[in-house]
C-alpha cells in the first residue's frame, strides 16, 4: 500500500476532477432530458415515460453492490479503478448515441422498448465509471483538506458537465427529434476523452493495488455498520431528490413557465440560445463561481456546518423562484438561476468531500480497503432518488392533466401549469427541509458518538 497521506500535485487533484465532467454530462441528460424526450418528442405518455424512466434507473441501482464488490477485487497492472473506467466510458457513450437514435417508423411499443435496451446499456456504462471514480476519493489521500480541494476542482469541471448536458445538448439539439442525436453525437466523445484523461493525470497518485479478500456479505456488513456514513447516504439521498426533481422539471418549465417578452437585457440570449440553455448556462455560473467559497466556508465552519448553511439559502432562492414564476422577463429568472447555481455547489461539493472521510474510519478500525463497496452504496442513494424523481414528477403532471405531443409543447390546462410550477420549488423546498433537520438531529449526534 503507498502512503495515501502525502499531498497531491495541483495537476493530480485537477486531473481526478476532470472525470465527473464526463460523469455529470450523463447524469443531466438522465435527470433533465430522457423524460422530456419521451413525453415531447416521442409521444409517449407522461406516466408511461415516468415508469419507464424509474425502471431503468431502478434496475442501475442493482449494478452497483457487483461493480463495487468486482472493482475491490480488480488485479491488473493498472490498479484496481483505471480499467473499469476505460472500459465503462465506451459502454456509456454507445448507450447513450443509441438512447437518442430511435427510428422514425417505429410503433409506440418498440419506441418504448428501443429506448429502453440504450437506457440500460448506458446505465451499465455510466456506473462501471461512477463506482470506480468514487472509490478512488477514499484512496489517493486521507487528508480532509486535501480531500476538500479535490471535490472543488470535481464540482468545477462538474459545473462544465452540467453546461454540457442541460445548456449545449439542448441548444444542439434545436428543439427537434433529429436534433437530439446529433448533438449527443458531437457531446459524447467529449465524455469519453473527459474520463480516459482522468484516468491517464492520475496514474502516479497514491492508490491500493492489492484486492480486497472479504465477500460480498463481510463487505456489506463493514459498511452497515458504520453509521454515520449509512446515515449520511440517505440524508444525501434526500437532498439529490429535491435536486432531481427541479432537473427533471425544467424542460418543462423552459416551455411553460418562463415565456420571454423580448424585452430585457438577456432576450436576445434567450432567442438565441433557448431559454432551457440559457437557466443551465446562469445555473453552471453561479455554481463554478461558488466552489471556492464553499471550500473556504467548509475549513471555516466544518463541512456539515457548511452544507447546512448552503442548503438553507437553497431553500430562500427556490421560494423567490416560486413567487417569480411565471415569468416573461429571462434576465430576472437566470439571475435567480445563478444564485440557485451559487446555493446548489454546497450540495455538488461538500457531500462528497464528508464521505471519505468517513471511510477512514472502517480502514482505521478494521484494516478493509473497500472503497468501491462504499462508493456503491453511496451512489445508492442518489441513484434512487435519481431514479424516483421522474416518476413523482410525472404522477404529480399526470394528476392535473399534462398531455403528451409529439411538437415538442402544446396548450396545457391551468391546474397542469401551476402544478409544474409547485413540482419544481416548493415541493424541493419541503425536502431540502428534511434534509437539514436530518443532518442537524441525526447526522451531527452520530458524529458525536463516534467522537465519544
């Protein structure tokens, strides 16, 4: 084992990050763009798409106990991460060009099933990269500051993932079925190349190349049993629900609740890049420009302290938003998309910079290096709220009457409207709420009991 406490190379850290810009471009186009494809473009109905959505995503998460338990127990020359990530970004990419390239004479039925077979297969991809990634946080170094830094260069190029996904794939695409293929055949190598760099810049970091010797069940019961990482992964997946709901909304809202009036300062961006490219590019900004503040405010404050702080000021902007829409002016609406961006990076960065800290402690207590095993179970979370959120979304559209089209918008009744609008602030807000009461009741007392 190479000593994991040494500090690493500015290149080093940025060269782990640039990874999740490939990573992230995948998570907004599953989030932000495959529900909206469905129910828009492709005429499926929006409970259809939503359940078709959640199962998929369902299904991602019963691969990541097996590629965490099989990356620990990876031996090759290349360490035990490097050639899953390889491997999984090629997956990703196929799956992927072929979620979007539905042809055009297929029924209802094999649309659905055609979507269905590259949702998969890139989902398959997308977590033979994200587990490995994880794991590789827990073992290049065990300094907290360190650790911190890392997750700053990851949620910048994250923030360029993001851009990528919910600004230029929409741009690209034009508002079109046809459009929705090209531009992910353009985007898609950028990921690829985006993880094979990650993987090249990190080579000479500290890592664990011997394999892990415990089973599936002892790995499982190591992680069980250390509470404060259980209880953090699903306080983190309460938060990622609140998220995922916002990002499956707002190609909805894009159309329906922010209308530009051609009068304001950024109507002429409006027009020019669509107004769904427009919040992604406003919402990318606020949140690179805020990563180095939520550095700073975690060695000030203590990462939990931190994150709190930032997801209170999430749940203030959410509400401005709520009274502001609907909306005709687009310069007011980015502007709060961009302090919803600055809010949002406590919830990109600092989770991610807690989790391996608590992972030293099962190392520490028990000598297991199961990185991948906790990487699994914390992507677990996410992945079902990742995965629920469609599906609330489209029930909650369902119930008030949202209909489908193949046109890409049509006339929605009223009540359909108002309950986008509460589908993507308020019903956010509720959750973020419970997210912080999670973290000050259960989380912080655990902390202390580990402590004690």
């Amino acid at each position: 084992m190479q000593d994991t406490d040494r500090r690493l190379s500015l290149g080093q850290k940025a060269g782990w990050g640039l990874a999740d810009m490939g990573i992230v471009v995948f998570v907004i186009v599953k989030q932000l763009l495959v529900l909206s494809f469905l129910t828009n473009y492709l005429g499926v109905p929006v409970t259809i798409a939503g359940m078709v959505t959640t199962g998929i995503l369902f299904f991602d998460m019963i691969t990541d106990p097996l590629i965490g338990y099989l990356s620990d127990r990876t031996n090759t020359r290349w360490g035990r991460r490097a050639p899953w990530m390889f491997v999984g970004a090629l997956v990703l990419a196929a799956g992927t060009v072929g979620l979007f390239g539905v042809p055009e004479k297929l029924d209802l039925t094999s649309t659905i099933l055609w979507v269905s077979g590259f949702f998969i297969l890139a989902t398959i991809g997308f977590t033979m990269v994200a587990i490995p990634y994880g794991a590789t946080a827990g073992e290049m170094t065990q300094n907290p500051q360190e650790r911190s830094a890392m997750m700053g260069f990851r949620m910048a190029f994250a923030s360029l993932g993001i851009l990528l996904g919910g600004a230029v794939i929409p741009q690209l695409a034009g508002g079109t079925r046809e459009g929705h293929l090209s531009a992910v055949i353009i985007v898609v190598p950028i990921m690829v190349l985006a993880i094979w760099g990650s993987i090249w810049s990190t080579r000479k970091t500290p890592r664990i190349m011997e394999p892990s010797r415990q089973n599936p069940w002892e790995m499982a019961s190591l992680v069980w049993n250390n509470t404060s990482f259980m209880i953090l992964v699903i306080i983190y997946g309460v938060m990622t629900l609140a998220i995922a709901l916002i990002t499956a909304g707002l190609p909805f809202a894009a159309m329906y609740l922010i209308l530009d009036d051609g009068e304001t300062m950024l109507s002429s961006v409006a027009s020019g890049l669509g107004v769904l490219s427009l919040m992604f590019a406003a919402f990318v900004l606020g949140s690179i420009l805020s990563q180095a503040v939520w550095v700073w405010l975690s060695t000030k404050l203590g990462k939990t302290l931190a994150l709190i702080a930032g997801l209170v000021l999430y749940i203030i902007v959410l509400f401005v938003i709520y009274r502001a829409l609907p909306s005709v002016n687009v310069t007011a609406i980015a502007g709060l998309f961009m302090l919803a961006g600055m809010t949002n990076g406590a919830y990109q960065q600092i989770p991610w910079a807690m989790y391996p800290d608590l992972m030293d402690i099962t190392r520490a207590k028990t000598g297991a290096a199961i990185e991948g095993a906790f990487s699994a179970i914390w992507l677990f979370g996410q992945k079902f709220a990742n995965a629920l959120a469609p599906s609330l979304l489209a029930f909650i559209l369902s119930i008030y009457g949202w209909r489908e089209t193949t046109k890409g918008i049509t006339e929605q009744l009223p009540e359909a409207i108002n309950a986008l609008r509460m589908s993507i602030t308020i019903v956010p807000l509720v959750i973020l709420a419970v997210a912080i009461l999670g973290l000050i009741f259960v989380y912080l007392r655990s902390i202390a009991a580990n402590d004690g």
